[in-house]
C-alpha cells in the first residue's frame, strides 16, 4: 500500500505520519557503517602496493578475515585482514592480483534481520560504498571467490603463485606465539587434533586447484607490520597512554586486602571509558609469591602487607595495544631490601634506553648497558648473598631486551639479530629472579626508535621509588567506589 493511497482518511493521516518518521531513521541506522576513521585510503593502498611488489606478477594473494563469533559476542577482525582493509565483516576474503595490481574483496550477502538487530555490516550488495571506504577495485559474494581462481590463468599454464598466509591469525587478545603453542597442545590431543583454520584453507585450495603453488605470505606482512607509520604510531601512543593510567589507577587502588582482580577491574575503568574495546591480552597482576610465575592470570589472591605486586596490561584501542610493567608494595612503601632491587632494574631500563638508536643490533645494546650495570654495582650492596647473585646475573641475561608490539603485544617481525630502524616499538623488560624468596622483579617499558634516537613512550607512569610511593599514597576508584559485599543463599554457612 502507497503513502499516497494512506492518506484518504484523518485516521491514514496519522499512520501515514508515523511511517514517514520510522522510515528515515531505519534508513540512518542502515547507513551507519561504523568504517574506522585511523587510516586513509592512500595508506590502505601503499600496504597493498607492497603485498604486489612482494609477490610480483606471476602472484595473487588471498587473505582470509576472521570467521564469526557466537552467541553474544563481539567480532573482532584479523590483524592482518584489517591492516590491508580496515574491514569488520566477518568472512570476508581479500584477493590481491599482482599481474593487475588489483584488489577484490568478497563479502558475505546482505542479512536483513541481524543488521536490524546489530546496525550496519558491510556486505557484498555495499559494492560502491566499499570500494568508496577502502579503494578495493571490485566487491563481490563469496561465491564468485572459486571462479575467480579458475580465471587467474588456470586455463593456460603454468598458473599463478598463490600466497596466502599460513601463521594463525591474531583476533584481539592473542599472539602468534602462544597462538602456535595453543596449536601445539591441540595436536599432542587425541581426541582434537583438528588443523588449524588456515592449514584447512590451504588444504582446500591445494585440493580445488592443485594447479596453484601455495606459498606463505605471512613473512612479507610481518615484515611490512614491523615498521609502524605515522598513524600507527599514533595508535600505539593511545593505547600506552592508556596502559599507563590503568596502571597508575591500580596504584592508587591499592592497600592490604584488596584483591589481585579488583586492580584488573581498576584499570579497566580508565582502558574503557577512554575508548578501548577490550584488553590486548590478559591481565598480569601478582602479589607476592604469584609474580615468580612470570604470566600468572588467575588474580585470585588478597594482596599482602609487606609484599609487591606486579603488573602488566594493556587495552585494545582500535586494533593496537601496548606492554607495560611495573611493581610497587602494597602497603606504599618499598622496604630498604626492595628498594635497593628495584633501584638496580630501573637503572638497568636506563642504561638500555641510553644506547638505542637507529642503526644498532640487540646484541651492542645489551653488551653496553651490561657495561654501565657492572659499574653501577660497584660499592652497592645488598641484603642477602641470593640477592647480590640476582642482580649479577642479571648482567649476563639477555631477555632485558623483549619482543615487538603492534597489533599484536608480542607482535611478529624481528627487533634481535637485525640493525634497528626508524618506526620500531619494542619492549624494554629489564627483569631479576631471586628462587630462594619466590620473588620476582621487573618493570617494561615501549620503546620507540625515532630518526633521532628513541622515544620511552611510557615513560611518564610511575618509575622512581618517590614517584610510585606519591601515586600510591592517593586515593583510587576502589576507595571511592568500594566492593559490595557477596551475597549468600539463605541459612548457608561457612567453616
């Protein structure tokens, strides 16, 4: 029935009124697409550009993007897929054509129903508008994927080179490391055992078109993602800026009683309401004995008078995270035996920060910085022989300089074993352990390398005894906003 036919009536007059209020804001809701606003389409397209000139014009690319979640749970794209598109749609595909030097993404089809529950996911009816968001040159269903494998050269010859990542994908909280390990335990599993999603798509495709060479792509796009851009690393800069506050509000949160989970909750409160959608991985908070193992993430426990606590977290912001350490006492002041540890692991940091530049290795990095520890040593002293052996071999360990963080908080390239350039972030981790007390130091820092040298970009959280003592003496969200007391089935008791 037209609007036109509704309006015979005073009665139709009205209804007709109301559905031409509900039109329009259906309409709104459907274009909102909700695109991210941190890259242009001219950075989408130079990573794309080297994904070409990485495979050459023998090569196509086929990336997958992260299948659906279930239930009430947010999606959350790949890194990868996101880094060459900045597409949410969950089962989408990108092929990168190297003999054209161009790009098609395929897109599951319109679902009517969930995007009036959800809002607006981009779906292969979107062609314009994709092309228009993120410069690909065609949009098209995910069924026109297979024919458009047979028409890149299979009929004549030998075919193309397919590339296509075969590294797990990261999805939020994950890294490629405890990703494989994960993998690894699934394997040793009997009843399990299932391959991994990209193990599957290379087998289907070896299966469907045994024609193609399937090569890994996963080496080119972590190189690619090792140098962070301009834009990147303003992402990064976000996200460590958040770390830094859910830390030092976990500081101030902190006394005798509180409980490990209630600091994650602490630095929750500032991670979210400055904008992160999750964390970019689990919380690690220990108090006392729990910080020797190193990734405890259980945060059970109540916090100790006379004991540390340490903590590392990170949010999620917009597809990028950060990695920050520190430990402080719990009852807000170091005793003379912790402040003489803690004071050797802050000055090692600056020792290591003193020599990172562009140009240099890991390796002359951590040999000079061992240098200036072995002097700094002289005339020290220490309140037990286990202590005075830590903090000596801690100038022969070599995992003081860390790992890479991106997208990812350990993120994939390599900062060891290669001359460091301008655009890398790594962690600075300088650590101690001390087995005879289960005790267990260290602080992290984000190092950036700069043309000019380096940038510590968190270095305004708290470092120095006087500094972390301030902060800790103020009051914090759990002391304004205290924990309710659990509530206990009636007639229930406890022993």
């Amino acid at each position: 029935m037209t609007i036109r036919r509704l309006m015979r009536t005073p009665r139709s007059w009205c209804l007709a009124a109301c559905l031409l209020l509900v039109i329009p804001s259906e309409t709104r809701a459907q274009d909102k697409h909700g695109y991210q606003t941190d890259f242009t389409l001219d950075d989408f397209a130079a990573r794309r550009a080297k994904i070409y000139d990485a495979i050459g014009s023998r090569g196509i690319a086929i990336v997958q993007g992260a299948s659906g979640v279930p239930g009430f749970s947010v999606f959350r794209q790949s890194n990868d897929f996101y880094y060459l598109c900045g597409v949410e749609s969950a089962h989408a595909y990108l092929l990168l054509n190297g003999r054209t030097r161009t790009s098609t993404l395929y897109l599951p089809h319109r679902d009517d129903g969930r995007e009036r529950s959800e809002g607006k996911i981009l779906s292969a009816e979107d062609t314009a508008l994709v092309g228009r968001l993120t410069g690909v040159e065609q949009v098209r269903g995910l069924e026109s994927l297979a024919r458009d494998l047979v028409s890149a050269d299979l009929i004549r010859p030998p075919a193309l080179a397919l590339y296509t990542p075969l590294s797990p994908m990261e999805t939020g909280n994950d890294s490629r490391d405890e990703l494989l390990s994960g993998q690894a335990r699934a394997a040793s599993d009997p009843w399990d055992g299932r391959p991994s999603r990209e193990a599957h798509f290379a087998r289907l495709v070896k299966e469907r078109f045994p024609q193609f060479d399937v090569r890994d792509l996963s080496p080119t796009l972590d190189a690619m993602r090792l140098i962070k851009s301009t834009a990147e690393i303003a992402l990064i800069r976000t996200a460590t800026q958040l770390a830094g506050l859910g830390i030092m509000e976990a500081m101030r949160s902190t006394s005798a009683g509180v409980y490990e989970y209630q600091l994650d909750a602490a630095a929750k409160y500032e991670f979210y309401v400055n904008g992160a959608r999750g964390d970019g991985y689990a919380s690690i908070i220990g108090g006392g004995t729990n910080a020797f193992m190193g990734h405890y993430f259980r945060k059970a426990d109540v916090l100790r008078d006379g004991d540390l606590v340490l903590m590392d977290y990170a949010p999620d912001y917009r597809y990028y995270t950060s990695d920050v350490t520190r430990i402080w006492p719990v009852n807000g002041k170091f005793t003379a035996a912790q402040a003489a540890l803690y004071e050797y692991i802050v000055a090692y940091r600056d020792a290591l920060f003193r020599y990172i530049k562009p140009g240099v290795t890991a390796d002359e990095i951590l040999d000079r910085a061992a240098a200036d520890m072995k002097q700094y040593l002289v005339g020290k002293t220490f309140a037990s022989p286990a202590h005075l052996k830590a903090v000596q071999q801690g100038l022969a360990f070599r995992g003081h300089f860390q790992h890479p963080v991106g997208m990812a908080v350990h993120d994939v390239g390599r900062v060891r074993g290669v001359p460091l350039k301008p655009g890398m972030v790594f962690t600075i981790d300088p650590m101690i352990w001390i087995p005879e007390e289960q005790l267990y130091i260290r602080i992290e820092d984000m190092a950036l390398v700069t043309e000019a040298g380096v940038e510590n970009l968190s270095g305004f959280v708290p470092s120095r005894i006087a500094d972390v003592e301030r902060t800790i003496a103020e009051a914090g969200v759990i002391q304004f906003r205290p924990p309710v007391a659990p509530v206990r089935a009636s007639g229930s008791t406890r022993r």
